[in-house]
C-alpha cells in the first residue's frame, strides 16, 4: 500500500516539476519583454503629456519603432493602458 501511495507522489511530483518549468520560463519572457513596455510608457509620461492625442500616437509610434530597431524586447500587444 504505501508502494504505491509512494508511486502516485511521485508521479504528481514530476508532473507539478513539468508545470514549474514551463511558468519559469514564461514568467521569463514576460519579464524580459516588460523592460521596452516600460520604457514606451516612461516616454509617453515624459514626452507626451501636453501634446493631442494625434501627436501622442505618432510619438509612440516612434518609440516603439526606436526600441525594435535595437532590438529590445517588448509586447506583442502594447497597450498604455
């Protein structure tokens, strides 16, 4: 009986390691991409505060054209909001 009880843990444990390997690494994805959304949404802090809504999305356009050239990572689906 406890051989058994011993096998079911430690086949729930490798399964719980595979699911733990795989949120590492993609909290590390997220994390590496947080770095160019933050730095677009410091330069709409900074830059765009008094301009329209036009010239604010041609700024953002900008930046986010800036940070691909030199290739840092950032979302896929930036939003400010």
């Amino acid at each position: 009986m406890k051989l058994i009880r011993a096998e079911k843990l430690t086949y729930l444990l490798a399964d719980e390691k595979i699911r733990w390997e795989e949120s590492v690494l993609e909290s590390q994805i997220v994390l590496r991409k947080q770095f160019g959304d933050i730095f677009i949404t410091s330069g709409n802090i900074n830059y765009c505060g008094p301009f329209d809504m036009h010239y604010r999305s041609k700024i953002q356009k900008m930046f986010i054209e800036l940070i691909r050239t030199n290739g840092i990572d950032m979302s896929d689906n930036y939003d400010i909001i």
